[in-house]
C-alpha cells in the first residue's frame, strides 16, 4: 500500500498567455529540457531468494569453485539456498527532462480546466549511477577451489559494483478535469492528478522495470498568448510504500566472494533468484516549462488571436474579385459569402 507522507505535496503551476476574450484548446505542449530541471533522490530495497552454485563445470571449467552445505562430507557441486536484498541508493541529482503535456483549455469559461495526459522524461535518454549494495542470509556451506567454510544463518552485507538507473518517467492514467477559476490575468486551478511513476534499473542483474501509481495535488495558474501557449510546472513530492511486482527469474548471475579466513583467492559463485515486490523511498522535485504553438485562424485577418468585428470589416472592405488576398478564406479569387460562412463558423466567443 503506498501512502503520501505528509512531505508529499505537489504544486503545479502552469502559466499560459490567453487573450481576456477567451480561451482555446491548447494541446501537445512540449516540454524545452534547457529551461526545466528534474531533482531526484531516492533508496530502494529489493527483496528475492533463490539458490547459489559453485561456477564449476566439468567440461568447461574444471578449476571452478564448487559448494557443499553443511560443514563436513557431501561431494560434487551441489545448489545453496539463500535470501538476499538489493539495496539501491541514489543521491540528489539535477536533470534537465523533456517531454509533452496535453492540456484543454476551452473548458475555462465554464469552471473546467482538462489535462488530457502529460508525461515527462526525468532523464531524457540519460541515466543515472546508484550504489548497490547486496545483504544475503544462507545456509552454511563450503567451497572447493578455493577451500573456505562459510557460515550461515546471519547477514552478511556484500558491496557490488555500481548499479544504473536507465530511465525515470511521470505518466498520467487518464485525462482528469480539475476545477478552475478565472482572473483578470488568466485562470487558477487546483485538483488531484492521478498519474504513475516508472523506472528502470539494471543493479547487475539485467534491466527491471518498476512502476509506482502516485496522485498528484496540483494547483496553478494559467495565461495563453495569441500564437504560442507557455506552460510552466514546478513540483514537488516523496512517496514511500511497498509494490509487488511480476518480474521474470533471473538465472546465473556471477557473484565472487572473498574466503573465510581472509586471503587473496575468491570463491566465484553462481545465483538464480525471483524478485516478488520491492520498497521505496523517493523524492522528487521538478520545474517545467513547455510551449505549444496556438492554431491561428486564416479569418483572423488582422492576427491579434480572436476573430470579430474587426476581421468581419476587413472581409466586407474587400467583398468581390480578390485574388490573393487573406480575405479570400477559400482562394477562389473572390471574397464572397463563402468565405463570410467560413469567418462565421471561426467566431470567437
């Protein structure tokens, strides 16, 4: 069950130019990765079991390392069970994200603003190193080539090569109204934006990817110019909680530990194991700015983002024969009462 901490807050302030004589529908605004950062930290445990081998194989390696529970007698080269947790942590880090908002704004008159769907690429195509850390508990056993006995039934913390953490996205899950209010410079809004945080990590057993469903308190502002929209986000939020998952087994992944007592040899292993749910602790800030470009009507002749009386006088003042003009909306080379049927059906509220 995953639970907002009472940290977790998120605002997101969008601003937009909009002209005080309405408001248009606004989409695929794009985010510009050279204004907008992507703050991130997070820790990041992971459990699984399964069993550990010595790396010997008679035809292709004779000289490996062979294990054998318990402490005296047995032979061969015989599977160890075990329980392990993958500890990732990954320190605060600045990004610079791209990627797209889809957001309705002709629904602000009437109370509603809609976000279609949004999703940001924290990374966007980069990725980020993580210590990995490896905690195991096992029965005792024994290796061959090299000899040494290890004890189990305790935790034995084993440091791993850094780990990466390849891709970082926020997603929505279904466009969602929020309720909005307008001012003499725009319109606020608040609301809950129900969305999912994925990422993929590779700690050295190939690249799992991770999902976290999330809600998002959102509050903002909102301004849309006459041919480009600007959308600002700034947002912060921590989210804690644990999530299973359905991850495929992973299968002989090398693993040298050093020998009991301590010397220059290492016994080099071999372990399977099935990861079922993991547990989380992230926090995330980011600051956002995108820009769509606003669809211009060819009635709006004299291009200052609504169509009225205005643009219906510059119509009337070329009625006839006009070939090339603006006002000839359907280039027939006349301006008639087709292309007057056509400034009609783009009239501005």
């Amino acid at each position: 069950m995953l639970t907002m901490t009472s940290a977790c807050r998120t605002l997101l302030l969008l601003t937009l130019s909009i002209p005080v004589t309405g408001f248009a529908v606004a989409d695929d605004f794009l985010v510009e990765p050279k204004k907008s950062t992507f703050d991130q930290a997070f820790s990041v445990a992971i459990p699984f079991a399964g069993t550990l081998i010595g790396d010997y194989d008679e035809e292709g390696n004779p000289e490996g390392t062979q294990t054998r529970p318990g402490l005296f007698g047995g032979s061969g080269n015989n599977p160890i069970d075990y329980s392990a947790t993958f500890q990732l942590a990954s320190a605060g880090q600045e990004f610079q994200p791209s990627g797209s908002i889809d957001a309705d704004l002709s629904g602000i008159p009437n109370g509603s603003l809609t976000i279609n769907s949004f999703q940001i690429d924290a990374f966007a195509g980069a990725s980020t190193t993580v210590a990995v850390d490896l905690v195991m508990i096992f029965n005792t056993f024994r290796t061959y080539s090299p000899f040494s006995l290890y004890p189990g039934g305790f935790e034995i913390p084993i440091p791993l090569q850094e780990g990466a953490v390849t891709q970082m996205m926020l997603s929505s899950v279904a466009p969602t109204a929020v309720d909005v209010k307008e001012t003499r410079d725009g319109a606020v809004f608040s609301g809950i934006l129900p969305g999912t945080l994925t990422w993929e990590a590779d700690f050295g057993t190939g690249p799992q990817l991770f999902e976290l469903p999330i809600l998002l308190p959102v509050e903002g502002t909102v301004i849309q110019g006459a041919e480009q929209s600007r959308l600002e986000i700034t947002s912060s939020i921590a989210v804690t909680g644990e999530q299973p998952v359905d991850f495929p087994p992973f299968e002989q992944i090398p693993l040298s530990l050093p020998t009991i007592p301590p010397g220059d040899a290492l016994a080099n292993l071999l372990f399977d194991g099935t990861i079922a749910s993991f547990t989380s602790d992230l926090e995330i800030s980011m600051s956002v700015v995108a820009f769509a470009e606003v669809a211009v009507s060819p009635a709006d002749f004299n291009q200052d983002g609504v169509v009225n009386g205005a643009d219906l006088g510059l119509l009337i003042g070329a009625w006839g024969l006009c070939e090339g003009c603006p006002e000839d909306i359907n280039e027939d080379g006349l301006v008639n009462g087709a292309d007057l049927g056509l400034l009609f059906g783009d009239w501005t509220n």
